[in-house]
C-alpha cells in the first residue's frame, strides 16, 4: 500500500495522466486569490525569505496539478493515515516506543506502582516502566533495594541486610571471617562507623520493629539508610588567616569553623557493588582522610579524597600541596593557640582538620603566604550564595553591556561605575572582594543593573559599609549569587545601617530590588565558633526604604528585612533569619532596643522559614511557610506592649495564611490548614537553627506529619519546601514494598 498521492498518480496508464495535463494547460484550475498571490510572489525581487519562497513553490505545484492528480493526493494522505496507525499500533507493543498515553495501560499490566517523581532519576514514568521490567530481573536482592533507595530519592542511599550483622554461631558450611562476635577496638574503623549505615560490627538480636524505627539487627530486617545533605563545591577560594596568629587558616570564606564534605564518587547508573563511604555525600572525617594521604600499602595508591577533583585540595602561592606533606590532626584550641600546629622543624608543610574546618601551614618564609582551597561543604539544598547551576534566574538581557571581575576591572565598584546606569556586573571566580568603603549603584530611569556570579562561582563581598542602591523611574537592581557578610573598616567607623539600603530620598524612584540565590549573613558576621555576631542583633540584613518599590527575594539566606510601609515584599524558597526566636525578622523600623515597632510593607510569603518576629501591614499571602518567633521577656515586660504577636498584621479583613506553622497568639488574616502553637500542637524539630551548620534550617523527619508533610501538596512546611522531601520518602516506599521479598521488613533511617 503506498502513502503517496503521487506514486498513485504514476501508477495510472499514460493516457490518462497525458488528459490530466492537458486539462491543466486548457484551463488553470487556480482560485482568482491564488492567481494574484502567485503573481505578487512572482513579481517580487529575489532571493525570497524561506516562508515565501516556499509559498511560492507551493502555488507552483498546485498549478501544475490536474484533477485527477489532486484526488489520488487526497486519497494518498488517508491511506498514510491508516498506514501510520497500523505501524503505530506494532510501536504500542513496546514501552521505548509506544505513544504517551499507552504508558500507563503496559505499567498496569505489569504492576507497575505510580509515585510523585520528585527525583530526577524517577521523573520520567516512560523510563519508570522500563526499569521496573529490569528491576524484576534481580527482585530481592540488595543491590536492587539501594538503587531503588538511589533513584527514586535523588540522595545517597546504601542498604544493609541486618541478618548478616547478628551475633549467632556460625553455621560451618558457610562462615562468615569478617563477622566477629567482639570488635577490635584498637582499630578506628570499628569504632567510626559504630551505629551508622556503614557499621561492620556483630549486634545481638534486636525484636523490635524495624517499620517504626524500634529496632534494627534481627534476621528479617533490611535497613535504608540515607544521606539527604547534599555535597557542594567551592573552588579555589582564599583561606582567610585568623587575626591572632601568621599560621592558622580556615576553609570557610567567612572565617568560621566549618565541617568539610566527601566529593561522593558515582557508583555509575546501574549499582552492581554495594555503597562505601566515598559514595555518599558524608562529613569527611579526620581517620579517613589521614589513611588516604599516608596508606598502608606498598606502593601507595593515588590518594582518592585529597587532589584536584577530588574532596579537598590545597594550594600555597598558587601551587598544589604534596599530599606527602600533609598533616591530618586535631586543630582544637583557643584562637592563635590551636593544637598541633607544625613547627619549623616539621616535615609537614600544613595541617588539615577537616571536621573543623582548619588549616595550620609550618612557619613560612613568606610573610604573608597566599592560600587557597578547594573543598566540599554540607548544606540540604540548592540555597543561598553556591556554585550550583541558576544560570536560569539571570534576569538581564544579552544586549545589555557586560562588564566583567577581574578581567575588565579589580574592583566590583569600578566595574558599576563603568555602566552608564544600565548593564550587567559579573565576577568571574570565588574571590573574596574586599570593599571597605561599600558599594554606591545608581540605576538609570527605565534601566537594569545586574550585579550577578558568573555560573558555577560563589565569591564572598565583605564590606565595610553598606550596599546603598537607588534609581530612576522604573529602575531595577538584581543582586545574584553572592555571600554578603561585615568586617568594620580598620578606621573604626560607625556600623552602617544596613547590608543593603535603598534609601527614602526624594530622587530614589527604585522599582524593583531583586535578589536570587544569595547569603546576606544573619547577624552580618560569623564568630569563629560560627555563631552570628551580636553586636549587630538589631540590624537588618535589607532597609527597603524607598516607598513605592518591590522588594524580590527567590532562594536566598537573609538576614532580619526593614521594608517602608509603602513599599512591598515578596519572598520565595528562602530563610529570613534574625538569628534567634525572640529577634526581629520584618518591620518596616523598631529603636535600639527592638521596641516600639513600625510596621512593614505588604508581606507575600511561599514557602519561607522565619526565625523571628513578623509585624507587617498586610500579610497579603502566606503559603507553606514556618514561623519559628516568640515575644521575649522584655517584650513581655513593657506596659502597655509596644510588641502584641509574634506574628503581627495590621489588617486581618485583607489576605491569607494557608498551609503554615504560626507562633502563639499569632495575629493574621483569615487561615485555612494552619498550625499555630500551643500548649498540646505539634511543634517543628529543626536539626539546627544556626546558619553555617550542614542542617541548618532542616526539619527532622520525625518532625509530626501536620508539619513534616502540612503544605497544600503534601511536602514540608518551610523554606525547603520546594525539595518535596516527605514526597521522596513516600515515592521510596511504594517502591520498596514493590521489591521487598516476602516476610522481610524494612526501615528507613537518615544518617544526615
């Protein structure tokens, strides 16, 4: 059968294709419109755009065509019609080819369980289906159960079969040499992993249920255990030295303690041996790296966590470090005195500790020596300042003037000084760029400045004054991919106002002030302990002062936000921290002692985690958000209260609150599937509420399920709300119970 008008044409005796053309060129068969178009066509000068010239060609044919040639064309595209379907009906038998909507019949005929999708690996149900007819192949096993754990959660994930880690006496016929009844504890390993997903040691039987998470070693047990902070990098970033001593460094850009990371190395789409610990993304712990810089075998393996594109890589004056010439110790100790420090008469160049996040270099000849690190640090997701991908949230246009950190000028204020009130700013590295004097930006009338990272750099500003931003008629400034953090001027100047001011004079016509996966340091500044500064507990993060604009916040950390009562806020997939409970976290002003509070501008919050007080004109929506904000003793102290709720709008007859967790005695507009504490609520279990921690803002999952899975679609309340983590779990679930062999039990624990 053919599909072809024209082969059928052909296939008709010349005779009657010869009659066919004569009637053409006796008479044109042509409509008067097409006529004139074809003419028009004609007429015009060549060469023709593509469009016309293929109207042109179209016409042409069309003349030629004699009627007999035009009914075999309509006869020929209904038998292709047909001939199509009957090929696509052969394609539906198969899963890679069959059309979308026969998906889910073939994931019905063979069982196949739906689940949200939220991770990358499980998003596609075509691919879903397919596996499932693969996993059945190897149903039961182990290895099955982790990459299911692996895919369907998107983190890392190792599974362990309980039975093989009891104390029983061995069966003869298959003896088990690694499983002793007592550890060897004059070892490290027995003793590092002991009560994690990775523990090697004999456990006598435990009878509680493995379901709830009573009990774990016992015969018919299999325990999931998973990683769900994630690993991210920083890449050639200066150590910044501690002020009381020439030899001590410390990972972090802003000069606190920080836990490092493992770089987890893939263990490759399909699992076919079972997760170690350089598989998951884990804190990198001080024996680990210690055995991998100075092995025991001969000859030493290259290490597999210490060098260029690995976990952790060190560089002095731009070179990178033997790892034979490093050290792995404890770096504990009061500032300038730490432990183990190396000595000139040392063979070690510099000491690492990486569950400190510290760095100790043997005395140097240069006087001031230049180091740099590469390194991994633990966070739950893809927020705040990061070298992660948001090339997607840039919001200048490519025709905008591009100016460039180092490469076109040094300083990022020389570069904005370069734009004619519009273009963009982009700093090319993870630099930290000092600007002792701030930053003064003046947007043009109907103009866009764009300060940004480029893709895949995080550098750190820290400023002596504050960012002051202002702008003509609507004007916009976006601010993205930076960590913001003070460091008072050596003159001793007075603090600023703010990190960021758009200040309420007169010429100020801002419209827009954005910011996009940025950190503006809750308390501006960490301690070296990686506590917020207090000195600066009052202080807003962000002064909105310019009535009439908008305040754009999209997966950021932010300090406590001052916004002008006529001007407007609204805030996405973030944390607005004022770095304690009883602090302020959005006003539009309050005097020195946190008192007598003005309220702030119109308020929209989806999915924000707030430590601290609101006090707002109109909370116009809240949706998915956690407010974590009590009255403090003070503020229970004054008579009459100048401080009435944690959570505070003045117009409770305009807006809504939906899906969220409010304080006590929380005073808003109308609330639908809200929790608001009390004496008997379930209240949020934060694994830590301190800003520079990996589980910083992290709900636990034990965390009650009116909360843990309280949003409109069934995922956490708070600024994490978008990774759908309650989701993964119940996607994990489905799957598991699919594969589990019969009379086995799972469980499921987080070991970050």
């Amino acid at each position: 059968m053919s599909s072809n008008g024209k082969d059928l044409f052909n296939l008709l005796p010349a005779f009657h294709r010869i009659r066919d053309a004569q009637i053409v060129g006796a008479k044109s068969l042509l409509s008067a419109a097409d006529r004139v178009r074809l003419q028009n066509l004609q007429a015009l000068p060549s060469p023709l755009n593509p469009v016309m010239q293929a109207e042109l060609e179209g016409l042409l044919a069309k003349a030629a065509r004699g009627p007999l040639e035009s009914l075999l064309m309509l006869i020929g595209e209904q038998l292709a019609a047909v001939e199509e379907d009957l090929n696509q009906f052969y394609d539906d038998e198969f899963i890679e080819t069959c059309a979308p909507w026969v998906i889910p019949y073939i994931g019905d005929l063979i069982g196949y369980q739906p689940v949200h999708g939220v991770a990358a690996a499980v998003a596609s149900p075509r691919s879903e289906v397919a596996r499932t007819i693969s996993f059945r192949r190897r149903k039961g096993t182990v290895l099955v159960l982790e990459q299911l754990a692996r895919d369907v959660t998107g983190w890392g994930a190792h599974a362990v079969e309980f039975f093989k880690e009891l104390a029983v006496t061995q069966y003869m016929k298959h003896v088990r040499l690694h499983n002793h009844y007592a550890p060897d504890l004059r070892g490290w390993k027995p003793r590092l992993y002991m009560d994690t997903g990775f523990d090697t040691s004999a456990h006598k039987v435990d009878v509680r249920r493995i379901a709830i998470q009573r009990g774990r070693y016992n015969i018919q047990n299999i325990g999931i255990f998973l990683w769900s902070l994630n690993a991210y990098s920083i890449t050639m970033s200066p150590a910044p030295a501690v002020a009381a001593s020439t030899q001590c460094f410390r990972f972090s850009s802003l000069g606190a303690d920080l836990p490092l990371f493992n770089n987890p190395v893939s263990q490759g789409p399909d699992i076919t041996a079972p997760a170690k610990p350089l598989n998951v993304p884990d804190r990198l712990r001080r024996h680990v790296l210690c055995r991998d810089l100075w092995p025991d075998q001969t000859p030493p393996p290259p290490p597999v966590y210490y060098g260029v594109g690995n976990s952790l890589a060190l560089y002095l004056n731009g070179a990178l470090v033997d790892p034979r010439k490093v050290m792995v110790c404890d770096l504990s100790g009061p500032e300038g005195a730490w432990a183990n420090i190396p000595t000139a008469a040392s063979n070690f160049t510099a000491a690492i500790d990486p569950q400190l996040g510290r760095i100790a270099l043997s005395p140097q000849s240069s006087p001031a020596p230049q180091l740099q690190a590469s390194y991994f640090y633990g966070f739950n997701a893809d927020l705040g300042g990061g070298e992660y991908p948001r090339e997607a949230t840039f919001t200048a246009a490519a025709e905008q003037t591009l100016v460039r950190v180092p490469g076109d000028y040094p300083t990022i204020q020389q570069a904005i000084n370069a734009l004619p009130g519009d273009g963009v700013v982009e700093v090319t590295d993870g630099n930290i760029y000092q600007e002792p004097s701030g930053l003064q930006i003046t947007v043009g009338a109907e103009g866009q400045i764009e300060l940004r990272a480029q893709d895949g750099c995080r550098p750190t500003l820290v400023l002596g004054s504050e960012v002051s931003v202002s702008g003509g008629t609507n004007s916009q400034f976006n601010l993205n991919g930076f960590i913001l953090t003070y460091a008072p001027p050596a003159s001793g100047a007075t603090p600023p106002t703010a990190l960021i001011h758009a200040p309420n004079v007169a010429s100020n016509l801002l419209h827009i002030l954005g910011l996009a996966h940025c950190t503006l340091v809750p308390g501006w500044a960490l301690n070296p302990q990686g506590g917020p500064q207090t000195a600066y507990a009052f202080k807003p993060a962000v002064l909105a002062d310019c009535p009439g604009m908008e305040l754009q916040v999209q997966k950021c950390i932010l300090g406590a936000l001052w916004v002008n009562a006529q001007a407007t806020a609204n805030v996405a997939d973030s944390i607005v921290d004022a770095t304690d409970p009883t602090g302020v976290a959005y006003v539009a002003s309050i005097d020195a002692t946190g008192q007598n509070p003005v309220a702030g501008g119109a308020l929209t919050l989806s999915g924000v985690t707030v430590f601290g007080k609101v006090y707002a004109t109109l909370l116009d929506l809240v949706t998915n958000c956690l407010f974590w904000a009590s009255l403090s003793p003070a503020d229970l102290a004054m008579t009459p209260p100048t401080w009435h709720a944690p959570l505070w709008s003045d117009r409770k007859q305009a807006g809504c609150v939906r899906f969220s967790y409010l304080p006590r005695n929380a005073i808003a507009p109308r609330q639908f599937e809200c929790v608001e504490e009390s004496d008997t609520s379930p209240q949020p279990v934060f694994v830590s509420q301190r800003y520079g921690e990996p589980g910083y803002g992290k709900l636990f999952p034990v965390t009650d399920p009116l909360i843990w899975r309280g949003a409109d679609d069934g995922g956490e309340m708070g600024g994490f709300h978008f990774l759908l983590a309650p989701l993964r779990e119940t996607d994990l679930r489905v799957r598991m119970q699919e594969y589990l062999p019969v009379g086995l039990e799972f469980g499921i624990f987080y070991e970050t």
